[in-house]
C-alpha cells in the first residue's frame, strides 16, 4: 500500500469560494478506467472527510513504467507499487501569486491567498499493479482500484500507517468509505484487505 512522505501535518481542509474538483487522467493503456466513476468516489470521500469550498485532487492512472520512476525518484523503492500519495499541505507557505498581484496601485484589490483554490495533492495508481495483487489483497480489481483511490486521498489528507494504532484507524476509515461510497453497503466477504475494527 501506498507510502507518502514522512512528517506531514494533516493540511487545512477549506479552500476558497467553490466546490471541490477532482481532475482524473488515464495515462496508461493495459488496463479500463471508468474515470467518471473514480472521479465520483473521490469527491465522495473528500466531502465525507470534511474538504469544503474550492480544492483541487488530481489522479493519474498510469503504466509500471512510470510507477516504477515515481517510486524510485521519491520514496527511493525501485519497483512499481500500487499507488502513491503526493500531498500538497504547506499551502499558505509555497503558493504564490506572482508579482503582479503583489503590486499596489490605486486600483488594485488586496490579494487574499484564501480566495485560491486549495491544491490538496496528486493520488497516482498503477492499474495493472492493482489487478496483479487484487485476488490476495482486496478480493477482486474492482474492490482493489476503490481501496487503492481511498488509501491514496486519505494520504494527501494527512493520514498514515506507520504505527499500530494509526494503522487500525486509516483501515477503519478505508472501510468506512468504501461501504458508505463504492459497496453501499456492509464489506463482502471476500474483501481481504481492511479487517473489520472491533469496537
């Protein structure tokens, strides 16, 4: 499952006046992506964990070619993994809205960086990584691309599994989602991945 970069907070969940969007782009060519159907469960979970007003999450299907780049370049694992998580958090400190908007005159507004959109991140997956591991992992291809999208959002939203107990709580909140979002319904039995939290 997806690794993301250690040391991140959790960012800020409100962007400007709008709605969030979720841009989905099929790079890769092995395997179908419904695009408009990953593109609804995406903004699900994103309205579900509490994103508001404008804010933005890009995914990107891609080929084991360019996993395998990604996955070396920035988590320094040299093979094609599932997915991989980009989160964009320090916001207020890295965008900027070039000179022009900085520039005083008599007519010029007050820039506000709240009025941007939020960049929230990139969530990358690899297809057919995902329908190689799917019958020992999620159950199915189908079950497997849902999981692997929310793993990879619940990332850019600061989550992580790097302890016990911060696994037990991202598993609860995959489960959550895809019940509420991709089943509809409670968890099949086949579905091996997320186990079942014990209250």
């Amino acid at each position: 499952m997806a690794e993301t970069r250690p040391g991140l907070s959790k960012p800020r969940r409100t962007g400007g006046d709008g709605n969030p969007e979720v841009f989905c782009a099929d790079e890769q060519v092995a395997v179908e992506v419904d695009l408009g159907r990953w593109q609804t469960l995406a903004l699900d979970v994103l309205e579900a964990e509490g994103v508001r007003g404008a804010a933005e999450l890009t995914v990107v299907f891609v080929d084991e070619g360019t996993m395998q780049q990604l996955n070396a370049q920035y988590m320094g694992n040299n093979y094609a993994t599932d997915v991989l998580a980009f989160p964009l958090d320090a916001v207020e400190a890295t965008r900027t809205p070039g000179p022009g908007a900085l520039t005083k005159g008599p007519d010029k507004n007050e820039f506000d960086i709240a009025d941007l959109p939020l960049l929230l991140g990139d969530v990358v997956i690899c297809p057919t990584v995902a329908v190689k591991q799917a019958p020992l992992h999620a159950g199915n291809e189908d079950d497997e691309m849902a999981l692997l999208l929310v793993h990879g959002i619940l990332h850019v939203l600061g989550n992580d599994h790097d302890t016990p107990d911060t696994a037990v709580a991202m598993q609860a909140l995959e489960r959550k989602h895809l019940e509420l979002f991709h089943w509809h319904a409670t968890a099949p039995t086949n579905f091996r991945h997320v186990p079942e939290v014990q209250q």
